[in-house]
C-alpha cells in the first residue's frame, strides 16, 4: 500500500488535530502536492538546507517539522533569500512539507509529554496551556539542574538555589517564560522552559519558585522523536511500507 502527503496530514490531524492551532501559527501542508505519494518521511524540528539535503539522502520526499515557514505574506518566490531559496529547492526536488506545530504543543501525548519523559518526572499532571507538572526523581535543585543538562545535551540557566529542595516541577517547551505564573499557580516549585526573560525569572524566583531555562530547541527536540514514533505507528497500522527517520541535524541547543 501506498500512501499519499494527504494521508500522512490526516495521520498527524488524529493525534494532534490541526484545528487546535493558534490563530497566529501557520500549519498544515505548506509545500508540494497533497496527491504525492509519500517514499520516506523526514520529521525535524525545523526546516533549514541541511535538513533538506538530509531529505534527499534517506530517500524522503515528505518532511514534517515542528516549526512552520511562512509565517509572513510573500509577494515572491526568490532564491536569494534563505525561506524563498528552500522553498524552491523543495519544489524542484518534489519534496512536501508538512508543519506541526501549536498543535502538536496541545496533542496528549504531545511536546510536554516529550519533554517531561526525558526529564523523568512522575505522576505528570497535564494543564489546558500544554504545560506538565510532575514529581522530579533528583530533589535538590542543584542536581535536577545537572540531571537536565544532561538529558536535554545543553547547558541549562538556573534561577534559584542549589541546595532548595523540590518536589513539583513545571515544564513547557521553547518560549514559555510568560506562563511561568500558571506554574506557580499549579504549585510548583521549578519550572522549566525553553526561554525565559531574566525579569519573569527573577519575579518567578521572588514569588518562591525556581525557573531554569533549557534552551527552545534543546526543550522541543524530543517530541520530534515522538512524532517520529506517532507516524510510523499509525502508518504500520494500516500496513504502509513507509520509513520515518528522525533529523540528525542539531543546528541549535
């Protein structure tokens, strides 16, 4: 059997439906023929050349990525801009694009979920913003802080004490310093994030709450994996003959 770009959009709209977006994202089928029959998948966090070479060696002609392109209008297609030059690369070399994005952020399991596995917590309670809370295995901030380093490959700022003992934490992936207050109010005592303001950290930590910051893509780059991992269990469930490969392209951490 083979299946179609349109087949692996319905596909990712079950697990993570495209209608729970935010208004401002730009997701969906953003490049080449929803009618193409899919070869190989290629999810990423996001689209840059690397990735698109990637593509073409594993044989993919379909690639899903986290972050969208196209966020703005464009009046042109030119290749001597960077978005219009992968743009145009993906056309001539009948490679599809698919985005996930804010949907994929509010999906159970989604990019949280990713994040707060990695990080080992416990009895993980999910809230309606996409943030996790859970119960951390290291009870002192100092070592919860090294134990994320470690899994998530990236140095990790810490705003608080070393020796502060913790026993709830937060996560969210990428930009979510703003919702540091919804942790708070979830009673935890850490929260983690892919960026956070050294002003809503330092509020943060006077209002009796730990913030570390993780790094966006080092906070997002899990749930590639599982999106990986959603798609090709829902095409060998229909008995599609399709690989699905993970991006071995870190640009950033």
């Amino acid at each position: 059997m083979a299946g179609t770009v349109m087949d692996v959009y319905r596909m990712i709209d079950e697990f993570a439906p495209f209608e729970r977006a935010e208004e401002w994202d730009n997701v969906g089928i953003l490049a080449g023929s929803a009618d193409a029959k899919v070869e190989a998948i290629l999810c990423a966090l996001e689209l840059n050349p690397m990735v698109i070479e990637e593509a073409k060696r594993l044989g993919a002609n379909l690639i899903v990525t986290h972050h969208p392109i196209l966020f703005h209008g464009r009046k042109d297609l030119r290749e001597d801009d960077p978005e219009g030059r992968m743009l145009c690369e993906l056309v001539r070399d009948g490679i599809a694009l698919i985005a996930a994005h804010t949907n994929f952020d509010a999906a159970r399991p989604g990019v949280n979920d990713a994040l707060a596995a990695r990080l080992g917590l416990r009895n993980v309670e999910a809230l309606d913003c996409g943030m996790r809370v859970g119960a951390p295995v290291e009870r002192a901030l100092g070592a919860f802080c090294e134990m994320a380093a470690w899994a998530l490959g990236g140095p990790v700022r810490c705003y608080g004490k070393p020796e502060r003992e913790i026993r709830r934490v937060a996560v969210l992936g990428g930009a979510g310093g703003n919702y540091a207050p919804i942790a708070r109010a979830a009673g935890a005592d850490v929260f983690l994030t892919g960026e956070i303001s050294h002003h809503r950290a330092w509020d943060a930590w006077l209002s009796g709450m730990c913030a570390l910051e993780a790094g966006h893509a080092a906070t997002e780059l899990p749930a590639v994996e599982l999106l990986a991992e959603g798609l090709q269990k829902a095409a060998d469930g229909v008995q599609w003959k399709v690989r699905v490969y993970v991006s071995a392209v870190e640009l950033f951490r």
